[in-house]
C-alpha cells in the first residue's frame, strides 16, 4: 500500500474525504474542512487517520 502525501486527497471511514497535512508513521493528520458538509457531520476540523485505513483519491496540489 502506498503512504499518502502531504497535500493529497484521501477517502476513509466510508466516504468521508479530506486533505493530508502531515505524515506521521503509522498515520496521517487530515483536514476535514474540504468537505461541504463537515459542519453537517458535526466533524472536527482536523482527523487522524491510520494508514490501513484510507485510499488516495488525488495527487497534491502544486
């Protein structure tokens, strides 16, 4: 499995999507707020995810 990068789009926790802000060893921390409706979802703005546990939907921006 690929390790997501900074600035890259993930898809993880069924369909909840966000943008990587930094890489740990076992996880990334990513921000929410890409989506819509994260304030709809009663999200907070920044999320761990562990690296089993998404898919990279896009490259980072540059």
């Amino acid at each position: 499995m690929k390790k997501a990068e900074i600035g890259n789009l993930i898809e993880f926790r069924e369909g909840l999507r966000g943008i990587v802000e930094k890489v740990n060893e076992n996880s990334v921390i990513v921000d929410v707020t890409y989506m819509d409706n994260y304030r709809d979802l009663e999200l907070e703005q920044k999320t761990v995810v562990n690296h089993k546990n998404y898919k990279i939907i896009d490259l980072p921006y540059r």
